[in-house]
C-alpha cells in the first residue's frame, strides 16, 4: 500500500505541473494576497482530485460516452474560468500582507475548489490511471491487490496528496518572486495577465465543444 501511495502521488504531482486554472489562481493569489491565501487555495483546489478518482476507481467512468453528467463536466468549465477571468481583470492591486494580516481564508479555498472540481479532464486521468495500476506488477504481486477495497481509497487520497504537493511548490516559489517584484505589484500587470490566461482557457474549452 505504501508503493502504491507513493506512486500515485508522485503521478498527481507530475500531472498537475502543466500550467492549469488551479495552478495560475495559485499563483495569483500568493501574489496578490498572501502566501496563507495561496496555501488555502491549493487545498481547496487539491480536495476534487479524490472525489474524482474515487469515482475512476468505483468504476463509474464506463458511463455512457452520452451521459448527461458527462455533458454538463464538459461545458460548465466555461462559465467558471470566464467569470474567474473577468474578476481577475477588475480586480485592484493589493498591496503584499504579512501572514497575520492576511484576508479570509473562505474565498481563496472555495475558489480553488471551484476550479478543480470544474476541470473535464480529471475523471478520465485517472480512469486511465487506475486501469494502468491494474495490470502493474512488483515482481510477481500485483500493484493493485485484488480483494482489498482500501487500495481505492489510498487510491483516492494519494491523488490529493500529489496535487496538494506541488500546488504548495507553486505557492513558495510565487512568495520568493512576490518578495523580489514587490514594487512591480502596484500596478495591474498579474490581474491582466491572469485575466487573460483564464478567458483564453475558456474561449479554448468553448472551441473544443462547438460541433465538426
């Protein structure tokens, strides 16, 4: 159990380096905010990542290619990062806070797990996943043992564990560049930019769903 802790977490941590919503919000609030409101926000945004891998491994991605639950994952991402998108742009420069000044921990959390719990892609990651671990072998025993429900739920609670890793690394590097850009945090270059970043992802999932 312990290997597949491991493994699993260290699959979450690499899958989730690419440069997503979760990630870029991250950084923004670090940024912005506080390194506290960053962490909040990486947990947050790290909590969906059971929930959908619990559902891989239950078996519930072998639902119908036309189910309607996998229709609503696919096209509620666009509301959310355009509207994430538009409150970034209109939101004013905040100055650096300490740890103890820091704002309410409630809206970066609720924020990242908006985020995550909205991303299509998860459910079928690590459906995939879970389907390579069953035919992984350690020696002559099997990466999945047969029989034993609790492999699903380290399973499950690796995936947190990988996603939350490297999200708190996206946090302390962001804190050493907030520390260092100090003065270039006036201006409202880092709600612009990430304004961008989150309208273009949701003109880009919208491309992705429109027909031919």
């Amino acid at each position: 159990m312990l290997l597949l802790f491991c493994l699993v977490s260290a699959i979450s941590f690499a899958g989730s380096v690419h440069p997503g919503p979760v990630n870029l919000a991250v950084v923004q609030a670090t940024l912005s905010q506080s390194r506290r409101a960053g962490l909040w926000l990486a947990l947050g945004g790290s909590l969906p990542e059971i929930a959908y891998s619990a559902l891989a491994a239950g078996g519930l991605m072998l639902l119908p290619a036309n189910s309607p639950w996998l229709v609503w994952l696919m096209y509620l991402p666009v509301p959310v990062l355009l509207g994430a998108g538009i409150a970034a742009f209109r939101q004013r420069p905040a100055p650096v806070v300490d740890m103890a000044s820091a704002p309410s921990v409630a809206l970066p959390f609720w924020k990242g797990l908006v985020l995550s719990a909205t991303n299509p892609q998860l459910l079928p990651f690590w459906s995939a996943v879970w389907l390579w671990l069953g035919q992984a072998t350690v020696g002559s025993q099997r990466l999945l043992p047969t029989g034993q429900p609790a492999s699903q739920w380290v399973f499950a609670l690796s995936t947190a564990v990988g996603a939350f890793g490297l999200l708190t690394t996206y946090v302390w590097l962001a804190d050493r560049q907030r520390h260092r850009l100090v003065t270039y945090l006036s201006g409202p270059w880092v709600g612009r930019l990430t304004g961008a970043a989150f309208i273009g992802m949701a003109l880009w999932q919208a491309l992705q769903l429109l027909p031919g």
